[in-house]
C-alpha cells in the first residue's frame, strides 16, 4: 500500500515545530541568565563604589586632617 502524500513532511514539520520549540525555551533560560549576570555584575559595582567609599573615609580618618582641610586641599 502506499503512503498517503504529506505524511512524511508532517512527522518532519512536527520535529522541527519541537526544535524550534526547544531553541525558544533554551534562548529564554539563556536570556534570564544573561539578566542575573548582569545584576551580579551590579552588585558587585555597588561594593566596590563602596569599598571606595569606606577606604577615602578611612585614609581622611588617618590623616588628622579637618574637614575644612581637606576640602581646601581638594579644591585647591
């Protein structure tokens, strides 16, 4: 007997249909990565911008210099 036309590329079309479904969900899982990534990288900014901070106060701290000082020194 032979076989209907069509059957063939429809069990072809439905394997690509599940690829490309798959590449789809794999591109979502990718991009949501790609997003936590970026927030790590963030965070990691904030605490360096941080640690900055707290190096600079601590070197004032040490320096037995005033405010006014400082400042004077800064903007001269």
């Amino acid at each position: 007997m032979a076989r209907p036309k069509g059957s063939k590329n429809k069990k072809e079309n439905a394997t690509l249909s599940d690829q490309i479904l798959a590449l789809e969900a794999e591109i979502e899982s990718l991009q949501a990565q790609v997003t936590d990534k970026k927030n790590q990288i963030r965070n990691l900014k904030k605490a360096a911008k941080e640690e900055e901070k707290k190096r600079l106060l601590e070197a004032i701290e040490k320096s037995g210099k005033s405010v006014d000082e400082i400042l004077a020194m800064l903007n001269s």
